[in-house]
C-alpha cells in the first residue's frame, strides 16, 4: 500500500512530513499577530471608534445638539459638566 507520508519512494516520510508543523506555525503566527492588534488597540476592521476623536463624550454632546435633541443652554451646561470632570482640559 502506498499511502501519501511513503510516498517519496524510500520508505521515508518524505517532504510531508513538514506540512503539519508550518501549519501549525502558521495558525499560531496568525493568533499571536491578531492578540497583538487587539491588545494594542489596532482592532483592525472590526474596530468601532470615531473616527480621530479624542473626546467621544464631548462628540456625542455635539451630535445630540446638532440633531436638535437638546437646546443651547441644555448643552453649555452639560458641557461645562464634561470639562469640569475633566480638569479642564477640552
């Protein structure tokens, strides 16, 4: 019988026999470079964040007034809130 590890002809595993290890390098490679992306914060595609935002909660503020959801004085005043929490800095 003449399965596909016997195949080089000399009885040996032939080139197969490297197959199952890159392989498997392969998939921990690919692990190890996802975790890292995530870990570090480059979600890559699926990455929900704005888009060069520093402050999502002023942004959200800002979209809420915008869409006429809240008034002028209803924003100063929640703005005020925000940069005061924040020491100030926005």
């Amino acid at each position: 019988m003449n399965t596909l590890a016997h195949w080089a002809g000399g009885g040996g595993p032939g080139p197969w026999i490297l197959l199952f290890p890159l392989l498997w390098a392969a998939v921990i490679l690919g692990l190890v470079t996802l975790l890292r992306r995530v870990r570090h914060g480059r979600g890559g595609p699926w990455r929900r964040a704005a888009a060069g935002s520093a402050n999502p909660p002023v942004d959200l503020l800002a979209h809420r007034f915008a869409a006429g959801e809240i008034d002028e004085e209803e924003y100063w005043m929640r703005l005020s809130v925000l940069k005061e929490s924040k020491g100030g800095a926005t």
